[in-house]
C-alpha cells in the first residue's frame, strides 16, 4: 500500500502510538473484569475475594487440616502465624498463595466446602468410619447424621485418619459434576464469612473497604485509558499532520521541477487537487490508521484472550456477531468500492469546471455564457452529488445493522448465560463481564469494517499522489555540473538548434543558429506558430534541444546547474503574471541581494515608476493574485522591472511588449539601449516597430530561419519579413516603394498564383495525412 510507504519515515511515531493503544487496550479491557468483580466478590460474596481467610481461629484450621493429606496440611499450616492471646492465627504468605487461584487456595477450598456441610451436618455414610478402624460399635448403632464436632472426635480418637477424609471430600466433590468448581468456591466463601462472623469482625466493613477499593482501582483504570486515549490521538493527529505537510512540500518540489510538458501531462486542476483534497484526504486516513486500525487488532485480540480465559461456554457468540457484521459489511462495501473510485475523477472535473469558469470569468460575461457555464458547472456538481449521496446512503445503513447485530448478539449472550446461571456453571458478573468483552471485539471487527471504506479512496489519493512524485522530469540538473569561465560573460550561442515536442511528429524548430553577446540585440518575428517562444524556451532550459545546442559563455547549458543557469538569464514570459504580495515584492522576486536601488532602477528602465508613482502606496503597493489589479500594460512593465532588477547576463522578453502603446514601447527600447548595455537581449515580437532597431533579426517561418539581417536589409531581401511589415507599417513609415515591394514579392498576380499553390499543396497534404489516419485506424481495427 502507498499509505503506508508515506509512514516508512515516522517508524518511531507508529512505535509510540502502538505502545500508548496497547496501554489504552489494557486498562480497557480491565474495566470488566473490575465490574465482574464488583459484581461477584464485592456483592454476591460480601467483598471475600479469596477461600483463603486473612485470620482464622487455630481450632477452625486444625478442623480444615482434618481433611488434607499431612504434606497439604502442613504447606497450609505454614502459611499462618502462631495464634494470639484469643487462638486467632494470621496470613503471612505471599499475596500470591492468598488469591482465588493460588495452591492454598486450591488446597484448603474443598475442606471448607466439606466443612461447611459438615457444621449442619451430612448423612453419616458419606464417610468412610468402617474402612479397616477399629470402632466397638457397629455402624447401625452411628447417628444417620454427623457434624464437624463428632467427626473431630472420631479423628482425635484416631478411628478415622486423614487420608479417608480426604477422600470422602474428594467423593463428595465429585458427586457434584459439573458445577463442582463453582459450587465449591462459592460455599468456600461461605465458610470464610462464617469465620469472620465467628471472629466477631464487621463484615459490612469489609464488603464496604472491598468496593471501595474496586472503585478507586476503576477511578485509576479510567483516567490511565484516557491518558493513553488522549496521547495516542495527539501523537496521530501530529504525525498525519507532519505526513501531509511533506507531502505538500514534496509535490510543490516536485511541480516546481516540472518543465511545461510535465505540468500538461496533468493539467493544472489535477495537480491542484493532487496537492490539496488528495493529501487531505491521505492526512485523514493517516490518522485513523494509526488512531484506530492498530487499536481493533489490539483490542479484539486482548479481548479475544479474556474471553476464553473465563471459559464460560459462550465464545460461540462471538463467532456468531463476527459472521454477521462479516456479510453486513461486505454486502455494503461490494456496493459502495466502485462508486468510492469513481468518486475522485468527479471532484476532478468539478475542480476543473470551477477553475476554467473563474480563468474565464471575463469572457464568458462578455459572450453571455453565464446560463451555459453553470448548467455545465452544475452537471458536474449533480454527478458528484448523485455518487456521493448513493455511497452516504449505503454506509449510513451500515451503523443500525450493526448495532442491531450487538443488540441481538447481547440478547443471545443473556439467554445462554441464563442457563448457565441456573446451572451453577456461570456468575453474574462473569456474564457481564463477557458482554462487554463481545462488544469490544464486535466493535473492533466493525470498525476494520468502516476503515475499508476509507481505504479506497485513501489509496486512489495515494496513488495519484505517487503519480506526481514518481513522473519523470525531462530537464533535470547534470550528474556533474560545470562552472562558467570567469573571462566571458553573457554570449549565447545556437549551434544548429532543433526541438520536437514529446510524441509529435514534426519538429517545432529546426536548424537554427546565431550567436549573440552583450550589448547585442537579436529578435526574432514570424507568424503565429512558426516556433519563437518555443526557441527561446530552450535557453533557461524550460525543455531541452532535441539536436544541437546552447551554449552560455562557450559552457552547453544542459551541462550547467539549474539554478545557475537560469540565475543569468531573465525570463519574461508571453503573459506578465505577478504573484499576490506588493509591487516591491514581485519586482524583488529574484531574491534578498536586489537593492532597493535596483529595484527603483528597473522599475524606471521598464517605464513603471510614473504609475508606481501616482499610487497611493509607491511599491508598497498590493498586487492581486496574477496581478488582476492592474492593467495588461501596466503587469508587462513589472513583469519586465522584474527581470532587469536581477541583473542577468541574458535579457529574454517573449513578446513581453505586445501590451504597451507604441509610445511606451519606444521609450522602453530606447531605454534598455541606454541602460542595458552589459547583457545580450533577445526579444520576440509580432511588431515590427518592437524590433527594427535590433542588431540582428530572425525570421521564422515553420520552424525555419528563412531570413536574417538588419530591418535595412529584411526589407529587401526577406519576402516573408517584408509582408508581416507591411501589414503592420505603411510603405512611407517603412521607407519603401510599391516597386520595391514588388522586386520583392512579386507582382499581385504572381503572389495570387503562389497562394493558390499553396493551398493546393496544403489540401494535398491534408488529404495524404486523412488516409494515413484513416489507413491507421483500419490497421488498428484489423
């Protein structure tokens, strides 16, 4: 199981929370045995606990010791003091030979029994007197009855020895049966309140001290099971607690390692769920693994030995409560695991649903899609509400079946035990004693039941968790990283560059090469798709070269750590997001060793410190989550403040100026110009006017360079540059002719047929890749 991989780590916590569930077992379980005592020894026989009387008078154990062989008499003898001024001898054995089940115990009970009978007399043949004695009178001339004095006489006369009365004993015990063992404990507590009548002692004194004495020791039993209860709960609640916080910071880890094919392999809604309702639920099952699946084991096991240490001839009931709770819960849990499974995809899509609805709250206002969006919001929230509503409602059957099974099972335990009750063969308490114990091991085995329906759900959760962490990242640190020269700073360098994204076909990129250093400027411009901000992904290492490389300052970057690498290079992406907290806070986001200087310089550089200005609260200012406060210009210039403020050796802007005005995009270039003269700059737009002022431009077409050059010079040799610039400029702001435009790319006509050919070519190929799709799914099919 994946949950319990997730506590390999806190084996010491799992130590102490069994050790503090067998304490709580243990003063449990003795509950019932102190009430059965209650009941037995401190009601029924008037809190005498043992057939061994603490004082006894000399003549009443010379009278016992009648009936003992001379080794048992003298063992008995020896365990009582001499006797006192008023014939009265003391225990002084261990507490051991005192109690119920010590040997003085068993050897003096079937004489008190005997003697017992004997004070009111028996039928005078149950005694051996004519086995060899030599009495005068024949035994028709004996009383039909004898009692203990006459028998006294007849040993001290020495016509009757030991050995016959200790068989006589035995004879009258065994003409008992079955009920022998009790019958004779009990009459020998009989005996024993005799003896203390008889002692002048206040026998309610000593049923009182008795009770009391249970009580406390139940008083005591009870805060010890609470003490262990409470420690235990606390140490769980602690370790699922530390489990759940690793856990988070292991996926957070984790997802931060991701480059962007990792993080779409599961969508952003998965990983949020992973992360939060996943390991909740892990830390919940956690802590009743350790809270309560240790302690039914336990228990039932603890109880389990109770109850066949009475030997009460009841057990059978247990067997019967377990079978019956057996089928119960398994009928519910073979209902209910499919729709548990099923039940976490469904938080998914739900979670999904939200987040799509809250990302595009704008849109969907402005479409007038709010009806279609809750309907598709409430479909999801219905099928979830179905699933769990099914499995709520087969599990809440689950508590009345069962306590309906205890009540039933403590019904059978009373109506058997009656019996055994009458018989002699069974006490009260021993009765309520086993009752408790049944329900502890019926509860045990339900609550093993009742984890199984957790567990599922719980593992799923473990699983997608272990999804996470066990996902192989594609870009990840060198085994032995090398170190940047000291001599060089800021040169980068494609050296025939190509990327294929995982499982596509085609490459995105393909041969591209150049070289730019600091105080240079390469751009890169294409159309929509033609691989720009997939380049220069490659540079901080988002993903890897499929083939070539990237060099920084003549050191491949993939042979560079990380976190080296990506310290150098400032990365502004597509969309200036900006992180909840303060402008200084997202400016500063490179780290602690950005100044305040710094800070206030970039924030000039990036043509934000008017507005940053005109706030009421400067760079105190509070940013919204994905800065939602401010405008798109407005997060661009910071999301750029940000990167020039740690002062990388590479300046990256991913078509970072596209929601700038025209004015503010000039001042900005002019100002990275002035500024930014010690780093090597490389931007990709979809203006024109971004980029005519670099030193190099690239010009992508499907992946390809198919121009490169000045803006002078695109404009004159690239057909492909030449038509993004007009589209964008007039021919007067470009500096051209309608001739020199047509040297270029050809007269109207010339360009109508090109485009038909293209379209041509492009149906051609749709067609060839439709058969190949559809030859694919017949050879799937075949």
């Amino acid at each position: 199981m994946k949950l319990l991989g997730f506590l390999k780590r806190h084996l010491g916590a799992v130590v102490i929370c069994f050790a503090l569930i067998c304490g709580q077992a243990y003063f449990q379980l003795m509950l019932p045995t102190a009430m059965s005592d209650i009941v037995d020894v401190g009601i029924q026989q008037g809190g005498i606990d043992s057939p061994v009387p603490h004082t006894i008078r000399d003549t009443a154990l010379r009278d016992l010791e009648m009936f003992m062989s001379e080794s048992d008499a003298a063992k008995v003898d020896g365990v009582y003091g001499p006797a006192n001024g008023n014939g009265v001898r003391t225990f002084i054995g261990n507490q051991q030979q005192a109690s119920a089940e010590g040997e003085i115990a068993r050897l003096i009970a079937v004489p008190e029994c005997v003697a017992l009978s004997l004070e009111k007399g028996i039928d005078a043949s149950a005694l051996s007197l004519d086995s060899g004695t030599s009495m005068e009178a024949p035994r028709s001339q004996l009383p039909v009855t004898i009692t203990l004095n006459e028998v006294r006489q007849l040993f001290e006369a020495g016509l009757i020895g030991r050995d016959e009365l200790a068989q006589d004993a035995q004879k009258m015990m065994d003409a008992m049966g079955s009920v022998a063992g009790s019958m004779v404990d009990q009459r020998a507590v009989d005996y024993v309140r005799a003896e203390y009548e008889a002692q002048g002692l206040d026998l309610n004194e000593i049923q009182t001290n008795y009770l009391g004495t249970m009580a406390l020791s139940m008083f005591w039993l009870c805060v010890g099971m609470v003490l262990c209860s409470v420690s235990v709960s606390f140490v769980a609640a602690h370790t699922s607690a530390r489990v759940a916080r690793e856990l988070r910071s292991e996926l957070f880890s984790k997802v931060m390692s991701f480059g962007p094919g990792e993080v779409n392999q599961f969508s952003q809604a998965s990983l949020m769920t992973r992360t939060t309702n996943d390991v909740q639920q892990v830390q919940m099952t956690t802590f009743v693994l350790l809270r309560m699946v240790m302690m039914a084991p336990v228990l039932a096991v603890l109880a389990l030995i109770q109850v066949w240490s009475m030997a009460s001839g009841l057990e059978w009931t247990i067997g019967v409560a377990v079978l019956a709770i057996a089928a119960v819960m398994g009928t519910l849990l073979g209902l209910t695991m499919p729709k548990f499974k099923h039940m976490q995809v469904l938080v998914d899509r739900v979670n999904l649903v939200a987040r799509d609805m809250l990302d595009g709250l704008m849109p969907i206002r402005a479409y007038g899609r709010e009806d279609f969006e809750l309907e598709r919001f409430g479909q999801a929230n219905r099928d979830l509400m179905k699933t769990q509503l099914f499995t709520n409602s087969a599990m809440a059957f689950a508590m009345p079946a069962i306590m309906l099974v205890m009540n039933l099972v403590s019904l059978l335990i009373v109506w058997s035990g009656a019996g055994a009750i009458d018989a002699g063969n069974l006490q009260v308490g021993t009765m309520i004693a086993f009752i408790s114990y049944a329900m502890e091991i019926v509860m045990s085995f339900m609550i093993l039941a009742m984890v199984l329906v957790m567990l599922p759900r719980a593992e799923v959760s473990a699983e997608r968790i272990d999804e996470v962490l066990d996902c192989p990242v594609a870009v990840q640190n060198p085994a032995r990283p090398k170190a940047l020269p000291a001599r060089e700073r800021g040169v980068l360098t494609f050296d025939d560059v190509s990327f294929t994204y995982p499982d596509a076909t085609y490459p995105v990129v393909e041969h591209v090469s150049f070289r730019t250093e600091p105080g240079h400027t390469t751009a890169l411009i294409g159309s929509t798709g033609s691989g720009k901000s997939t380049l220069v992904a490659l540079i901080p290492r988002l993903y890897d070269a499929t083939s070539g490389s990237i060099s920084l300052d003549g050191v491949d970057v993939r042979s560079l750590e990380l976190a080296e690498l990506r310290d150098r290079v400032g990365y502004v992406p597509q969309q200036g997001l900006l992180f909840s907290g303060t402008i200084a806070s997202n400016v500063k986001f490179a780290g602690d060793q950005v100044s305040d200087e710094a800070m206030r310089w970039a924030l000039d550089v990036a043509q934000a410190k008017d507005f940053v200005d005109q706030t009421e609260d400067g760079t105190a200012t509070a940013i919204a989550q994905k800065g939602s406060n401010v405008s798109g210009g407005q997060r661009q210039r910071l999301s750029i403040a940000r990167a020039l403020a740690k002062d990388p050796e590479v300046l990256v802007f991913d078509d970072s100026f596209s929601a700038l005005d025209y004015a503010t995009d000039a001042k900005l270039r002019h100002a990275l110009a002035d500024e930014v003269k010690e780093a090597a700059v490389v931007i990709v737009a979809q203006r024109v006017a971004t980029i005519m002022g670099a030193d190099e431009i690239l010009v992508l077409d499907e992946g390809t360079v198919c121009g490169r050059g000045t803006h002078e010079d695109l404009l004159r040799c690239c057909p492909t540059y030449l038509e993004i610039a007009t589209s964008q400029l007039s021919l007067q702001e470009l500096g051209l002719t309608q001739a020199e435009v047509d040297a270029v790319l050809g007269t109207d006509e010339s360009r109508q047929e090109a485009a038909i050919g293209q379209e041509v070519h492009d149906l051609a190929s749709e067609i060839a890749s439709s058969e190949t799709y559809e030859s694919a799914l017949e050879g799937g099919e075949r």
